[in-house]
C-alpha cells in the first residue's frame, strides 16, 4: 500500500495533485540541483513569473515536500531532507519522471 504512514486518502490525493504538475516537477528538479534557492531564483531557472512560482512553491509545501526558511527580505526554498515514507516515494517518482523540460 502507498499510503502507510497515517496519510488519509485525501490528504495521499492532494500530495499525488501537487506532484502530477509539469512545472512543480521543474521547480523540484531545481531545488534539488541547487539545494535551496529564492522564489525569484526558482523563477528565472524556470521561466515563470513570479507570481506563478509563489504559488507553486506554496503548494509543494502545503504538502510537505518543500521548506521555506526566511532571511532578511528573502525566502529560501528547498526540499525537505527527512520526507516520510509516502512523501518520499512522491517525490522520488516526481524527480525520476522522464525528460520533462
């Protein structure tokens, strides 16, 4: 079962939207190629306006693939390092995803 570590089946179907998204798919790829980086960063690595990147950012971790950590006038975001087991294994198949970009 997918789903082993307390997750409800509606909260596995929000992680699995987040996800199933082209340009989220980009920005993981990115946090895990930099490690962290700024809503602005993010958003000129993956040619979105900023806006759009904001609410991507927000999403991945309103389901707990991403942290954000604020410093100074910055928000830096990077993939959680501890990602429990359901959250892992969506992460992982969201950055093994074929040749996307």
């Amino acid at each position: 079962m997918l789903y082993n570590d307390g997750m409800t089946p509606k909260e596995l179907q929000r992680l699995l939207k987040a996800v199933a998204n082209h340009r989220r798919i980009v920005i993981l790829r990115h946090l895990q190629k930099e490690g962290e980086a700024t809503v602005g960063d993010v958003a000129r690595a993956v040619k979105l306006s900023f806006r759009a990147t904001s609410r991507h950012l927000l999403t991945l971790a309103a389901v707990g693939i991403i942290e954000s950590e604020q410093r100074s006038k910055e928000v830096y975001y990077r993939i959680v390092r501890n990602l429990s087991g359901t959250l892992q294994k969506a992460a992982v198949l969201a950055l093994s995803a074929h040749s996307i970009e």
